[in-house]
C-alpha cells in the first residue's frame, strides 16, 4: 500500500499540538498581556443631542445610508438648532462599524473647555454617519464615503458663510479608517487642498491593511499611499497628526498607524499614545486652528511631543521677572532635599552653576505631590519638563546653556500641602550603562522609567511606587531603520537618596522564542490564514500523489506530516527576492507585469527578515493540523443530523439563484453548505457501514467474491470521503475569506439588493460550478485521469505563489485554490 497505509508517528499531534498552542499563547499576549487602562471615561454635564444637517437632494439620493450631524449639548445645542453657527468647524468621521456618536466625548470636552473661556473661541463639532460599515473588512464604499465627506465639507462651510469672519478650511478628526478616508480626500479630482488645514487621525492603520481581504481595500490604499508621495510637496500646508494607541488597541498594531516617513516631515508627526507628554492636558483653541502651517505643527510639537509643562507660547519671553515678596535660599550643595508641611511662606531657591560645570553635566529636579503651577516658573530656561499624574522630573544639560549663571526655583506657599524636592547635579558618563539588548528589565526601588525609542515617537513611561520591582518589555512597535545607528535609552528618574538596583535577566532561549514568536503573531498575524490555506493545498496535493502512486488516499493528518515542508516553499520565494536585488531580474520581473513580491514591501517596511516566514509556516501548519482534527469530529457529530437537514435542500436550489442576483459571497456560502450536507450524508453512511460490517463478518468470509466486491466499495467510499473532506476543508477557508463582504451585504440589505462592487462576484461562479461537479465525484473518476499528474504536482507551485503574493493581499488565497480545485475537475471529466 506504500504511503497511504502508513501510521501516524506518536510524536506528531505533540508537535503540532506545540505549535498550535505557541499560536495561542501569542494570540493571548497581543490581546490581553499589556498594561492596565489609564484612560478615563468622559462625562457630560447635559444631555447630548445630534441635529441632523439638511443635505442637497443631490446628495441624499446619490448616499441614502448616509447622513451629517452637529453635536450639541443642553443650552448650547438649543442656540445652534437655528444652524447660526460662529465656532470653528471640525468634521469627526467615525472608523470601521463606528458610530457618529463617537464624537461625544471629543464635542463634550470642547464645549467645557470653550466655557471656561467664555466662548471667546469654541468648536462646532459636526460628525458623519457612515451606517457603521465595516470598510476595514470590505473596500468596495471607502471611495464612495471619500466623495460623500467632500459634500459634507462644502455644506459644512456654507453654513458660515454669511459670517463676517467666515471660515474657509476645516479641521478633520478621524478615528481608525476615518482617518484613511480623510487622507484620501486629497486623491478626488474635484477636491481643493485648502478645504483642510489640520488632519488628526486615532488609531489609524496608515501603512497596510490590517486584513487586506479584497481588492478595492489594497487598491484604495496604494492610491493614497502615492498620491501623498507624489504630491508631498503640495500637501505641506496641511498639518497631520497620527496618534497610536499603543499595546492596549490589538486591533491595529502601532506600527500601522505611523504616517509614511515622506518629505513634508515638516507638517506630519506620528506619535503613540504612551509617548505624548500629559496626554490628559488640553491643547490651545486658537493656535491649533490657525492659518500658518509651521505654528500649527509647532503647537503638535508642543503638546504630543516635548510639552515643557506650561501653555504653548508662539515667541516666549526671554527673561522672566521674578516676583513676591519671598525669601531667597542659596543652594550650593551638589545633592540636596528639601521637604515642607503647610508652609505660608513661599521661597526662592537659587542654584548657582560655575562651581558644578567642571564636575558634572547635568542637573536633575523632582518633586512630589505638587500642582504644575506651582512649580519652575522661569520656564523658559528648562527643557526637557516631564509630568507626571504624582509631580515633575526635570533634567537640563549644562552643556546647552552655556551663558546660564543660575537656576531659579520658585515654590509659593503650601498652606495645607505636603512637598518634597529633590535636586541632584550629576555626570551622565557615570549613569549611563550600555546593556545588550533582551526583552525584560527588571529594578528594584525606582520611581519613574522611560523607555525611549529614538527613531521614533512611541516612548513607554512606567510609575512605580517605592519600594517596588518592576519589569519593563522593550517590544517596539516600530523597527530601526537600517540607516539609523542610534539605540534605545532607558531613563530611571529616583529620588538622590534612593537605593535601586538594575538587573538584567538573562534569559532562557525557550523565553526569548515566545517573545519572538509573540512579536511575529503581534506584527503578521493577518497573514496566518495564508499559511494554513498553504499547508492545506499542500497536503492536497500530496493526497492526490499517493492516490496517484497507490491507488489509495491518505488520511489528511499523515499526508500534512509528510508533505507540508517549508523547504518546498521558502526557498523559491527567498531567492526570488534576493534576485530582484539585480536590475537585470527586475527588468525581466517588470517585463512580465508579474507583482511585487510582498516580502519584498515588507523587508522595505523594516518589519521582515526570512525567519519570520518560517515560523508563520510551521504556525500555519499547527492551526492547520488541529482544526483538521477538529473540523473532522465536528463533521461526524453532525452527520448524525443529516436526516433532519436534507429536508431543506430544496429550499437551497432556489435560495442560490436569488444569492447570485444579489451577492457572490451568499452564493458561495449557499454551495458552500450544500456540499457540506453532502459530506455529511457520506460520513453518516460510512459510519452504518462499519457498523453492518462488523455485524456480518461472518457471512462475508463465508462468500470469497461478495466479500472482495464490498470491501471495494467500502475503500473507493472511503477514499472519496477522505478527498472531500480536504476539499471541503479548503473552501471553508474560502468561505472565511468571502464572509466580510457576506456581512456587509446582509447589512446594508435595505438599501441595495445588489452588492455593487461585488469582490468576489466572478470567483462565485467558477465556484459554483467547480464544487456541483466535485460534491457529486468519486476518486475512482480520478484516478484513471491521465491529467491526474499534472493535478497532483500543480499545489506545490500554487502554495509557492501564494505565500509569494498572498500575505499582504488575502483576498487572492481563493484565486490559487479555485485553480487547483479547477484541475480536479477537469480530471473527473477527462
């Protein structure tokens, strides 16, 4: 029987089972091992209301599902029902399944801030209702919500226009694909730059795709890409901000969200959330919206960047005059405490430099349990200021204030308030220690530590409270450029008197490779149903070899074991890429109109290197292995139920052809559980016939011929089921791969019959047609196929391809297996 009736080997559903649940354990780690929400919910003091904006008939024909609103709350939304408007006017345009009143919490917060302000200035928030699309799963509506948006900002500055000071811009705040939506307004032919002079985007997934599952998704996204890069400098009047939310948003890893490094770095900045200085503290109402685009960026500086600990200031005096009737205290001592109770009296500490310049290089400040106003009133000599949710840690380079003579603490009176400042000179060669790099720090009895990330905004801060021992994860979420040499620097910020301890842990390999593993899963985890879908055509192939060479067909477990290698694949792609290094191969690539390689983009994006491959294979082949097992035992429990269901089989045909007028995806679902059944029907008569056969094995060995004759039958029945089952395996995925689009129709059902455009609307005939012919097909068709060869040896090339042009384009996975699956038709026919 040779291959076919071979064993499983003991160790192998161990193995597999290891790497399924490496799988799981990095899944774990991205979604649930980060640290805790520091993020506080907003309230509002009165009743939030959203008044819906009149569009043009025009408009509202050509977008039923969608509307504009304005957000208003108690009195102030009573005022603007009239549409009088005199505020400042900024768009929120919600992301993936995001609802227009998103922009509460945003509108709230404004409105308190304007009425501490007497309204001098204000913002009109306005908010877009995109009927909660899923346009992270389905590409087909991100143009068309790009062109309703450039509607809503022409009625949006209508509404000012007979203002004396009307407006001629807005600001755009966009929350996930909001923000991608924003940016592709600049690509519409129509559309007039100067309609936006500031774009902040959350959570944004800039660079890629999180699941590229169709073409209109990938194809929305490289027009953006080079638009921007083409037109880089036309687009440096707008200022950009992209915020990342950190390890906590598992939905889109950070790395996505930092804007492309383009020439215009002058007016975009990207930052994570963790990195941004009092990220609780409010920004400027007036100089945040303003016409010149280097004070606009200089404001995004201010607050997401360096923030000194004090108001943004467009030309900060030089000189601070120093006032109060306050006694002054001279401070000479290189380490020195200061701690008071209830003090009436305020206090001037001088601390004069010429006597540390020699000896040390930088001065080091904190204090505790203090309000910021209380605190370095001669501002503009400190760089560098630091808040903290307990007080400030200052440090200042001697070295960049040459003509400095002293520094100058004032500490006003602290009736009712407890204070402690600590202030330390200190040479830095002496607290600078180089460390190889691992992935856990651990210290004992510090205060404050800051992990910052040179190459680019995305610092981690960690408070502990003393004595402590903490531990700290230098994952990054974006990776060193190749031409920056620069290194990660931690910062431990402790009192002068404390005593703290730095310890690297030295790490076990077994550790570090679930670290490393984590961080794949973290970075590539869409790509992992490419890898599974490959084993799986892998496997199949093999299984039409052995049927090929034996006769017989293999179980699925053991022909995954024995034909699912990496070495088949990598190789090929790895020497392609590393051909494409050489202009005479890229020439021929070109010349050939063949598509770029994904590892190629991704090694481009510093977030590839070929051992991430392998392990996303032997991953893939862990997944693929167990949820066959799984897939497998579900089939037979269900088969049990086969009679109840056939009943509805009739309802199908007809459900089929109305799918078709509709949606492809329904149509591919609706084969999909017709072969399904189908499958079952076959477990379940398999099942009775091991059970007759056990009942009469007497009788059979009493009749030589019959016996031969049935135990034929019961292998060719076997063998069928063991086929289909891979099949039917494989289009699951299919089926996962189509059901985003499946959701957005049955969605969106009341305002279109037909999904238009439809993804996957000319697979879904091949489709149809190919799985009619294989779900009524036996392997004794096949075998005698003089194309059989050709079907066996043709998913080894189709898997290559795949893990070649799959991994940032999901949606070409069913492509490579509806050919494959094409084959086997045609052998079943000739």
């Amino acid at each position: 029987m040779g291959r076919a009736s071979g064993r499983l080997p003991a160790a192998a559903p161990l193995f597999y089972g290891a790497l399924a649940a490496l799988a799981l354990l990095g899944v774990r780690d991205v979604l649930f091992l980060y640290e805790e929400n520091r993020c506080s919910m907003t309230y509002m003091f009165e009743y939030p209301e959203y008044l819906k904006i009149k569009l043009p008939k025009k408009t509202a024909r050509r977008y039923p599902a969608y509307e504009l609103y304005l957000y208003g709350e108690g009195n102030y939304a009573e005022e603007n029902k009239n549409l009088v408007l005199t505020g400042i006017p900024v768009l929120f345009l919600p992301g993936n399944a995001g609802s227009y009143k998103q922009v509460r919490s945003l509108g709230s917060i404004a409105l308190r801030k304007a009425e501490d302000l007497d309204f001098k200035y204000h913002f009109n928030f306005f908010t877009v209702n995109f009927n909660e699309e899923l346009v992270a799963l389905y590409g087909g509506t991100l143009q068309r919500q790009t062109k309703f948006v450039h509607e809503c900002i022409k009625v949006i500055l209508k509404l000012y226009r007979d203002r004396e000071f009307a407006p001629s811009s807005v600001a755009i705040v966009g929350h996930s694909m909001g923000g991608l939506v924003a940016r592709a307004l600049l690509t519409l032919k129509n559309f007039k730059p100067e309609l936006i002079n500031l774009l902040i985007t959350q959570a944004t997934p800039h660079v890629a795709p999180v699941m590229p599952l169709d073409k209109y998704i990938t194809d929305f996204y490289t027009a953006v890409s080079n638009h921007w890069i083409l037109n880089a400098q036309e687009l440096r009047n707008l200022t950009t901000l992209s915020v990342a939310g950190g390890f906590r948003d598992y939905q889109v890893r950070s790395g996505l969200a930092f804007l492309p490094r383009l020439s215009q770095q002058d007016s975009a900045l990207s930052v994570v959330s963790s990195a941004v200085p009092r990220a609780w503290a409010s920004t400027d109402h007036l100089s945040i919206i303003t016409e010149d685009p280097k004070k606009r960026m200089s404001v995004l500086n201010h607050h997401f960047v360096r923030h000194p600990g004090k108001i943004f200031e467009e030309n900060p005096e030089a000189f601070t005059e120093l006032t109060g009737d306050f006694t002054w205290i001279e401070v000479k001592t290189s380490k020195w405490t200061y701690s008071v109770y209830n003090d009436s009296d305020g206090k001037y500490f001088v601390f004069p430099l010429a006597s540390h310049r020699k000896s040390y290089s930088h001065v080091y400040c904190e204090n505790s349990m203090l309000v910021r106003k209380y605190f370095f009133h001669v501002s503009s000599l400190f760089i560098n200021l630091f808040d903290f949710n307990f007080g400030y840690v200052v440090i200042l380079k001697l070295q960049d204030y040459p003509s400095l003579s002293h520094i100058v603490i004032l500490l006003p009176p602290t009736v009712g308030n407890k204070f402690t400042l600590d202030c330390e000179f200190f040479k830095e060669d002496s607290r600078t220690v180089q460390l190889p790099v691992t992935n856990l720090f651990s210290f004992e009895k510090t205060s404050v530590y800051r992990l910052h990330i040179p190459w680019s905004h995305e610092d981690s801060v960690t408070v502990a409270k003393v004595p402590s021992s903490s531990e700290i994860s230098a994952k990054l979420h974006v990776a060193q450029p190749g031409n920056d040499s620069r290194v990660p620097v931690l910062n431990i910020y402790s009192s002068s008197d404390c005593q703290y301890e730095v310890s690297n842990k030295h790490l076990f390999y077994t550790y570090y490779s679930y670290i490393l593993v984590f961080q794949i899963i973290r970075f590539h985890a869409g790509a992992l149903p490419v890898y599974v879908v490959s084993n799986i055509l892998l496997t199949y192939g093999g299984q039409l070899s052995t049927l090929m060479s034996t006769g017989q067909c293999s179980e699925f477990s053991l022909e995954l074991i024995r034909t699912a290698k990496p070495y088949k694949v990598e190789p090929i792609i790895s020497i392609v890429v590393f051909l494409q290094g050489f202009n005479w191969f890229r020439e021929i690539w070109d010349s050939l109109s063949l598509p770029e390689v994904d590892a190629a983009v991704l090694s481009s994006q510093d977030v590839w290197f070929p051992l991430v491959s392998l392990i996303l294979f032997l991953l893939g082949a862990g997944i693929a292995y167990w949820s066959a097992v799984f897939f497998s035992a579900s089939l037979r429990v269900f088969s049990t139920l086969w009679l109840i269901l056939i009943r509805r089989l009739c309802v199908m045909g007809s459900l089929a052809l109305v799918s078709w007028t509709t949606c492809g995806a329904l149509a591919v679902f609706v084969i999909y559980l017709q072969y399904l059944f189908k499958v079952l029907k076959k477990t379940s008569q398999n099942s009775s016939r091991h059970t007759v056969k056990s009942r009469s094995l007497i009788d059979l060995t009493s009749e030589p011929t019959q016996s031969h004759s049935n135990s034929t039958t019961t292998a060719e029945t076997v063998n069928s089921l063991k086929i289909h089952l891979t099949i039917l395996y494989l289009f699951t995925w299919i089926v996962l791969l189509n059901l985003p689009s499946l959701v957005y129709w049955f969605k969106n059902l009341r305002y279109n019959v037909r999904l238009d455009p439809d993804p996957c609307r000319s697979t879904a005939i091949i489709l149809v047609c190919i799985l009619e012919i294989l779900m009524n097909s036996t392997t004794s068709e096949v075998k005698s196929s003089k194309l059989l060869k050709i079907a066996a040896k043709v998913p080894l090339p189709l898997s290559v391809a795949m893990l070649a042009f799959g991994r940032m384009h999901l949606y070409k996975v069913p492509h490579f297996v509806t050919f494959s699956l094409l084959l086997h038709v045609l052998c079943c026919l000739v």
